[in-house]
C-alpha cells in the first residue's frame, strides 16, 4: 500500500478517471445544437442528454460507494470504466436520440462507480498528511476536464461531428485499464463483511428519480404527485438508514458535524446554481449570437479556465485560512457573474460575456477547494470514504438540479418545440429567467457557506452510534 510505484499509479489513474468524466459533462452541452439538429429534436429532448447521465450517476453512487467497501474499491472503479467506456462506444454509434439517452443513463452509472471510488483510493494509498496535496491535483483534474470540455468539445463537433465526443472517451478508459492491471497492486475494502442495505439503494434511487423526473414535468398535475413521491421517499430513506445494520448512506454525519453538513449543502447549491451556465450559453451563443460550436466552446472555456488556475491556490490558502470566509467571498462572486448574465439580449458584447463568466469561474475556484477541504477535514479518518461519496453526491445531485430547473423554463416558455427563429426571443426570455433563478440560489447559498461553523475547532470529527455503524 505504502509502495511509491503504487501510490503515483494510483494518483495517474484518479486522476485520468477525474478528467474524463467531467469532459464528457462540459463536452455534451457543447454538442446539443449539432445533435438536435440531426436528429430534429426538441429542446426539452435534448435537455435529456445530459439530464439522463447525471440522473443515473446521482442514483448509483451512494449504492457503489458502499458496494466499492465491501467488495474493493480497486474492483468497482474497473467495473465501473470498463462500462464508461463501452457505453461511449455505444453512444457514438446511436441513431436516434432516445438510444443516445439509453447509453447515456448506463455511461452515467459507470461515472459513478469511478466518482465513487477515485478519491478513496486516494486517501487508501496516500497517508494524511499527503491528502492535501494528492485531492488538490484530483481537483485539478476534474477542472482540466472542465476546461478541455467546451474548447475541445467545440473543436471537434465542429471538424469531426458530436459522435467524436464518445469516441475519444475510448483511448482515455483503455489507457486506465492497462495501468490498474499493470500497476496499481492491492485492493482496499472499508466494510468487508457488511451486508449491503438493498433495501435503501432502492428507496434512494427511486426517491431520487421519481423527485427529478417529476421537477422536469412542472407544471403538470402528474409532476407533484412524483415530487411529494420523492420528498416521502426521501424521508423514509433517511429513517431506514438511522436504523439499519449497515447503512447505504451514514445520515448521522449530516445530524451530529455542522461542518460537514452545511458544507455539503452549500456545495448542492453552488452547483445548482451553475451547471447549467455552459447549457443555456451554448445554445445563446450559436443560436442568437450565431457562432460555430468551436468558437462557442472558445467563449465558455473562459469559466473553467478560471476554475483550473485558481483552484489550487484557494485550497492551499484554505490551510491558513478559515475555509468557510474564503468559499464564501466565492459563492458571493458566482453570485455576482450569474446576476450580470441576467442581462443578456441580442445585442450583448462578447468581452461582457467573458467578463462575467470569468467572475462566474473565479467565484466557483474560490469556493471550491476551500468547501472541499471543509468537509474532508471536518470528519474522522474512518469516515473519508463516506465524506468523498457526499461530495460527488452533492456535486450529481446540484448538477440534475441545475438541469431540471434549465428544463423547466424551456417546458414553460418553448414547450416541445424546436428552436427555430421564430422562437430566438422565448429562448432569449428562457435564459435571463434561468439565470434570475441561480442568482437567488446562490444568494442563499451564502448563508449555508458562512454558518458552516469553524473548521478549526470540527477537525476531531464525531462519533457515530454503533447501531449506524
């Protein structure tokens, strides 16, 4: 385990693992005009591209987390590439948009299984005083992916067509699989010989699924029964886990670490109130300011960029400083570029455009790496993989939620329509009204940053109730 050949195979293949996944989230968005218009579909369809990965990752993550603790972390992360990349084969072999988001739904879960067991990897080789600097170049990774997404993306939806987006995932997966079956020696479980909780898997995905599905319906009457249906499953689920043997899911850090709870939020909140920039601007840019998929990707690259450079500072800076002051002059910041994009119309300058995203960005990059730190430092060791699973979590979950939202506008100002020029000024109104939405998240999301509690004083962790053990 302590073998340095084993831990920097083991960094390369988190690593590589945190790049590709989130290049195909930041690469999709870029391609939805190209596909749309191939397939003539809908806006609301195509939303489904992407909503329909991220619904399956949020669903499977926590079951694979806890699956990955008790049968091998190293096992469920070849599992779970193995099927990220035959699923984007699969997808770029589809010829209609419903069989793209088939692919999609199982090329989520496969994400899952690596977003699930890349960081605990990490922090099962790496000792803790090594963590710091090993999660930082994951996140940066992750932020790379970001950044290559939209450019790249662009590029070759623009030279090569959408399907080239699946196809290049190809070399990545097969590259990672040579390096765990060549090099990466040893399997950590955390929970050998646990049960699994089947049981809860099955209330949390089906809760979760019936409450995002039924956001995307508003406001039809089927769509609040499946959202009172998820809020009713959601709480059964969390009554099952405080009772059960071995839980999917530990809720009682959530009860007993301020820390770590307000944290997690604040982190569904910020991505809630982001993901879906790139979605919304990508059809703004080549829909009504009439650019290429490649230089669109050029204009959207700029929050990411932003991301990738500033993430590592505010992480270390986040070692001196209190987490919470540093993440919350962040989400102030994000707030602020999602409120100067408000004001888009047809006539918009392009610096205007870059300008905000890039405060967007550098508001996202200060938070980030701080809000991370914050809930991987505010629990005990034993608790690492829990709290890794919760970030992913958080993150899949505010990623739908941004989606659904960025839906639901479409559905009540476009309908099912295909965008077409007649409907440029509905998709102008659909746009600035998704972005008064994140504003006033993010807004809120401020307080859940700065009442978090100090860090300083939450390093020692809880203790959980052997029941819920």
């Amino acid at each position: 385990m302590d073998d340095k050949a084993t831990k920097l195979t083991a960094l390369i293949i988190a690593s590589l693992g945190s790049f590709i996944t989130p290049f195909m989230v930041s690469s999709i968005n870029i391609a939805l005009p190209a596909i749309g218009k191939e397939f003539r579909a809908d806006a609301v369809l195509l939303s489904w591209v992407a909503t329909s990965y991220l619904l399956a990752a949020a669903v499977s993550l926590v079951p694979f987390g806890k699956l990955a603790d008790i049968y091998g972390r190293k096992k469920i992360y070849i599992y779970g590439i193995t099927l990220f990349t035959l699923t984007s084969l699969l997808s770029a072999v589809s010829i209609s948009v419903p069989m793209l988001i088939f692919f999609r739904i199982f090329q989520g879960a496969g994400s899952a299984m690596v977003f699930a067991t890349g960081i605990a990897i990490l922090t099962s080789v790496y000792p803790i005083e090594e963590r710091g600097k090993v999660l930082g170049i994951a996140v940066a990774a992750v932020y790379t992916g970001l950044t290559c997404g939209p450019f790249f993306g662009g590029f070759l939806t623009h030279h090569f067509s959408w399907r080239s987006i699946f196809i290049i995932n190809i070399p990545f997966g097969g590259v990672i699989l040579v390096l765990i079956f060549s090099k990466l020696k040893g399997e950590w479980k955390g929970a050998e010989g646990q049960t699994f909780d089947l049981t809860g898997s099955i209330i949390y995905g089906t809760a979760i699924f019936a409450f995002m599905y039924g956001f995307t319906l508003l406001p039809e009457t089927l769509s609040m029964i499946l959202i009172l249906t998820g809020l009713v499953g959601l709480t059964a689920f969390v009554k099952w886990e405080t009772v059960a043997l071995s839980p999917v899911f530990e809720v009682n850090l959530f009860r007993n670490n301020r820390t770590f709870a307000f944290s997690c939020v604040a982190a569904l909140i910020n991505y809630g109130a982001t993901f879906a920039v790139s979605f919304l601007l990508s059809l703004y840019l080549q829909y009504i300011k009439g650019l290429s998929p490649q230089n669109a990707g050029l204009v959207l690259v700029s929050t990411p960029v932003m991301m990738a450079i500033f993430s590592p500072l505010a992480g270390r800076l986040s070692d001196s400083v209190e987490p919470r002051v540093i993440a919350s002059l962040g989400m102030g910041l994000t707030a602020l570029g999602l409120m100067l994009l408000i004001l888009l119309d047809n006539n918009t300058v392009f610096i205007y455009i870059i300008a905000s995203l890039m405060i967007l960005g550098f508001g996202f990059a200060l938070f980030s790496s701080p809000n991370m730190n914050a809930i991987m430092s505010s629990v005990d060791k034993r608790f690492y993989g829990i709290a890794s699973a919760s970030v992913g979590t958080m993150r899949l979950l505010g990623q739908m939620l941004s989606m659904g939202i960025a839906t639901l506008i479409f559905a009540l100002f476009i309908g099912r329509a295909q965008i077409s020029p007649d409907y440029y000024p509905a998709l102008i109104k659909s746009v600035r009204a998704a972005f008064i939405v994140f504003s006033v998240l993010c807004i809120c999301g401020i307080f859940f940053s700065l009442y978090r509690g100090r860090l300083r004083s939450a390093r020692s962790g809880i203790k959980t109730p052997s029941k819920a053990r």
